[in-house]
C-alpha cells in the first residue's frame, strides 16, 4: 500500500485566521484522503484541532515561530523569516516532505518564496499567477493576476501555454479556447503589447486562439482562458469583485425598503445565498502559481472553509498531473517550432 | 429675450434607430427648454416625430444622406462620408449653429470627426473619452476609457486635469478626489506607466490626489475620478457591465426556479427595476470627449430615451460652463509651476 500524497498548509494565512483554515484542511484531508502538514503557530492550530473532530484525519502540525503579515514586503519577508509557516511550507515542498503548498497568506510572499526555492520552469521566463473567476456557464481560467505588470509579448505566449496545460489538466478541458483581453476584438484593436502578443498567439502552433476579447467576455464566459499582463488582469479580477459587492449593496438596501419586500425577500432568502456562493470570487478556487519548478496554490485572503478546502484539492490535483513537468514539456515543443514542419501536423503537437 | 441654446444631435447614432433617438431628443428639449437639431435620414426623423407630441418644442431637422455605421473605419469613415449624421453634427458646433453635439454611434467616429474638426485644446496632448460608473453611493468619473491606449505618464496628469474641470463644472464636485487605477493601494505598486504618473500626480499643485486606487475602488467609490490608460479603463468598464449582466442573468435562473420563487419575486418586480436602473451603464449619462476644442458627448450604442435626454442634458451644461476654455487655462496654470513659486499657495491655483 502506498502512502496517501501530502499537502503542506500555511496554517497562519488568510484573513480570518488559523482556525478557519484548519477547519478547511481537515475537510479536505478527509474529503481527498490525504495527509496534511499544518505549519505555522504550534498552540493556536493545537487550540483549533481541539475543537474538531479529527478521528481518522490523517493531518500533522509544523511549529514555526515568525510571521509573514499581508502588509510585508514580499520578497524580504521570504529572506528574513525563514521560519514562518509560509516559508516552512514552501520548502517542505522542496524537500519532499509534501507534494504541494497552500497559504492564503501575502500573495507576492508565496510568489516570491517558490521563485527563490523552486525556481523557473526551463523556458519560462516570468510565473504567472492563474485564478477562475465565475461566468455565466460555470468559470473562465485568468492569468496573469497580479505578478508580471510589464510582460514582453513573448511573455503572454507563454501564459497562454501555461494555462492550456493547467485547464487540458486539471480543469478536465481538453482543447481550452484562449482568448487575449484587449479593448475591442477587432485584431487591430489594443496596446503596444497585446497588438504584438496577438500576432505571436496567431502563429502558436497547438492552441485554440480565439483572438481579442473585451473585458465583458470575462463574466460572459466567451473563452476557457483569458490572457493578460498582470497589470490589466488584477484591474479586471478586482474590478469585478468590486462590482458584485455594489449589487449585493444595492440588492439589500432595494430589499430592506418596506415591509412588504421584507416579507417577500425573505422568502428568496435560499435564492439569495445560491446566488452570493456562485459569484463569491474566494471560493471558486485557489489560484495556481504557473511557472515554478513546485506546486504552490494561493487562496483568496477572504477564503472561508470550503475556499481552504477547495484550494486543497487543486493543489492535489495539480501534484497528482505533475503540472510542473507538463508546462516544461509544452514549452519545450511551442518553443521548437521546426517539429512542426517536420511534417507533423499542429494540431498533433499538443502534449 | 436671447434665443435658447442649440444642441445637434445625430439622430442616426445607436443599437435602436432613429425613434428611441428623437424620442430622448424632443424630451430633453421640453425638459432644458432648449432648441435641437436633428441630423440624419429626413423621412425616418420625420416619421419618429410624426408619431409624437411636438407642441411648443424647438426641433429643426436636417437631412443627411450618407451612413457612418458602428463596425466602419472611424478615420476612414469621417474623412469619407462628409454628408453622414455624424459628421454634420459635429460641424454645426464648429460653424456655430450648435453649442455642442451629441452621438450614441460609432464612438471611434465621434472622436476622429471632433479631433480633426475642432482640434486640440493647447496644452492637451491626447484627448481622453471620460464616463460615470454606478457606486455604491453614487457615481465615479472614469477617464481615459479606450481614446489613448499607450499613454505617456504626463498624459495621465492631463487626463486628472480634465477630470477636475469636468467635475468641477458639469458635476458640481468643488474638489474632487482622483485616485489612480493601479494594481495595488500602494505607491509602490503599480506598471511602469502608472509608476511615473504616480509620482507626477503628486508633484500637480491645485490637485487633490488620492494616490493609487484598486479596481474595485471604482464600484466602490473610493475616489470622485479615477484617472488610468484608455485600455485598462476599456477593460474595466466592460468587465464592470459584464459582471453585472452576469449577476442578473444569476439571478433571473435562481428567482425562477420554482414557484415559489417566482411569486415571491413578483412582488419584488419593481425593487428589481430600480436595481437594475442604478446598474444601468447606458443610463449613467452621456460621455465627452474631453481635450477637443469642442463640445462631442458620446451617448452609449445601447442608450434608450432616457440615456439619450441625459447625454443631451450632459451636452448642455458642457457648454454653458464653456469647458474647452476652462480646460485650456487649468492646462496652462499647471504647467506653469512658476507661478506656484512665487508666493501663491496651491489651494489658491485651482481655477
């Protein structure tokens, strides 16, 4: 019998504390069969085991003694605190003590810990940080987010590659469509970069490149994946949670302005909170860090319990596909691009 | 008794013809008691307004033959169809027939006619399309939103000028707030471009700077204006509608799901339309151009009556307030730092 893979936790992440996710990585152990590696505060994760029932949870605890807080700076919170729980993580990873990393911790802190202990994928130049937001139909895969705010064209190439191999497998979606976020979709339309990108993703051989999309093309689920510089698509992720929170304002305050719609809201209540859950943009996933030699998976900092766990079980699933290995590989063909003439059609050349 | 202003509008422009256009057209005029001009196809415009009570309302038409249509070339198109709608509106501002123009068309049109009709305002570089967003309290002034995708960083600073005479005098905000869409609140974060407008903003005497806002300070409303390139402002206000469309399509799936649901959420009809108007982003008002030497207001392509009587509304107030001079000699008192040296506060350099 082989023993169940390992996911290490950053225990200490996120905005609601260690007990939240502890909650969620106990779900996820027991929901995945899994062993999990807390890391972070020894008594206060003891503290939040206690309350739960662990019976038969394959889980562990990692005391660490510095702290890693949102508002540090992220790359010289990884140098100087090598024993916070963010860090521990990421280097179990490493050293093979765990097969993958959550934290819903500092962002550029677990970007910039798994550059400097994992290192680049060959023939990545920048990683990109990868997050669903909701559609209509179900969810679109975006990236960059937030970690390449000036990319060369070449560079959305590459996310698009990334991404295609994360959606073929982890998102169980084949032969992604890939759409370029621009101001308009006429070809002609965009800036510096994405005029050029587009040029580059038209002569990509082995992708479903859609050409431009706008911004409404996001919610309206038009693509699989959206690429974009990391500047551009933090503005639109943050844009659109911005925008469901001012609906769910205006929703309440339309809904609480006589009795008679108080009544009538009251009823729609398990309306209501269908509708929240589908368009909560910390719990529809973590998003991956593509690019890296390793396997770390950002949560959301607002993630719930069901965030954590969901953010578990992509980081599981993308150790299991050994995404790592696939991206270097996809690279590798992309990038030699006389196998292509060899007589081998493109469409043959998808790994 | 001096004669009411005159404003051409192009009755041709947007996504429902002529009628929803002349219909908004003969509202505004009896609401501002002002005088409108009619461009376009005489006998449709003629038969829209055959079909409405235009009792003691100043209306004029003239016939246009030519058709500048939403997917042409906007240079190509105004240099070509002289005789369009479009065109001719804009004309009649530059020979002084009309005090200022509105379109709910080709918006790409709008502004090659009015840059190559009226030209620049000295000091403007680049013109800028501006626009309301919902908030959560009210509405926040975007600019640039697609005129100029590669901006340099003292064109954002012209851009946070205009923005403050805009809200200055058509919006009634004495001192507005401009914060600077970035990927992060702080200063350190952001791309090359809003890196060096960031520290630019801040040098600008008789502003009151905000410093850097996220994307969901826009729905937020965080700050009075927000000032970014025209590409990410593009993919802001679209994925902003898109989001929105994507919670009301949410919401009709989860409000008919049953019965029950569904009569409940029939005494909720009219909260739901009154949500659905403060979300409206066709409603929120018309857009200028803003750094011509004249007065264009782009109406959105979806606008209904309603939309189209405010952009004229907009239009109106545009060129009361005289804003092409009073943006020329906010230009010129803010890059003449000179005067600031010498002995005069900054609060004391607004216009």
């Amino acid at each position: 019998m082989t023993s169940p893979p390992t996911i290490a936790v950053d225990a200490m992440g996120g905005d609601h504390g260690p007990n939240v996710v502890v909650t969620g990585a106990l779900s996820a152990a027991r929901r995945f069969g899994i062993h999990v590696l807390l890391f972070g505060n020894e008594p206060a994760i003891q503290a939040a085991l206690g309350q739960r029932d662990t019976e038969g949870v394959l889980v562990d605890v990692v005391g660490t003694t510095d702290d890693i807080r949102m508002d540090d700076h992220p790359a010289q919170a990884v140098r100087r605190k090598r024993d916070s729980s963010l860090v521990r993580a990421i280097q179990a990873v490493k050293d093979g003590d765990a097969a993958a990393m959550v934290s819903a911790g500092n962002s550029g802190a677990v970007m910039a810990g798994s550059l400097m202990t994992f290192g680049r994928i060959e023939g990545i130049d920048r990683p990109a940080i990868a997050s669903y937001m909701p559609t209509v139909s179900g969810r679109v895969l975006v990236l960059d987010l937030g970690a390449v705010t000036d990319p060369k064209p070449a560079i959305l190439v590459q996310f698009a590659l990334m991404g295609q191999i994360y959606s073929r497998y982890v998102l169980d979606v084949a032969n992604p469509s890939i759409g370029l976020l621009s101001n308009g979709e006429e070809p002609g339309k965009g800036n510096q970069l994405t005029l050029a990108a587009h040029q580059l993703l038209k002569e990509t051989p082995g992708i479903r490149f859609h050409g431009n999309v706008e911004g409404k093309d996001i919610p309206l689920g038009t693509v699989d994946i959206v690429v974009t510089d990391g500047f551009t698509g933090n503005v639109a992720l943050k844009t659109a949670e911005g925008t469901a929170t001012l609906l769910f304002e205006i929703l309440r305050a339309e809904l609480s302005s006589s009795v008679l719609r108080k009544l009538a809201s009251l009823l729609l209540r398990p309306a209501f909170r269908s509708m929240r859950s589908r368009l909560d943009y910390a719990e529809v996933g973590g998003a991956p860090l593509l690019g890296v030699a390793g396997t770390a998976i950002i949560a959301h900092g607002r993630s719930n319990e069901r965030a954590i766990e969901n953010a578990i079980g992509v980081a599981l699933r993308s150790s299991e596909q050994h995404l790592p290995a696939r991206i270097a590989e996809r690279i590798g063909t992309a990038t030699h691009p006389a196998a292509v003439i060899n007589g081998v059609p493109t469409n043959r050349l998808s790994i």
